[in-house]
C-alpha cells in the first residue's frame, strides 16, 4: 500500500503570499475608490477573494499532489 504525503506547508506559504498580496491591494486600492466602498473592500472583498483563492488552489494542489 503506497501512500503518497501531500505538504500541509505549501498550502500555508500559499496563504500567506495571498495575504501579503491582499495587504498590497487594499493599500493600492486607496488610489481608486474612496469611502464607503474602500471599507467593504477591506473587509468584505479581500478578505473573501483571499478565501477563495486559497481555497480553491490548494484543493487543486491536493488533488494533483495526492494522486
């Protein structure tokens, strides 16, 4: 019986590269919108689309790294 390891760690660097990323966008998007809309991007969008995204890659990276 082979069992094959999938790295936990990759995942975790992934998630932190996309926070990092969000950080950068919620700062750059300070140069396009204003107000209402830069707060719910802050705390609504970014923090989302980092969610999904992780999400999303690393069920790919599992998928592919487990096989």
């Amino acid at each position: 019986m082979s069992s094959t390891y999938y790295p936990l760690w990759v995942e975790k660097l992934l998630f932190l590269g996309l926070i990092a990323l969000g950080v950068y966008a919620g700062i750059a998007l300070q140069e396009h919108i204003d107000g209402t809309s830069l707060i719910l991007s802050w705390f609504c969008g970014i923090p989302l689309v980092v969610l999904v995204l992780t999400e999303g890659i690393g069920r790919i990276f599992q998928s592919t790294l487990s096989k």
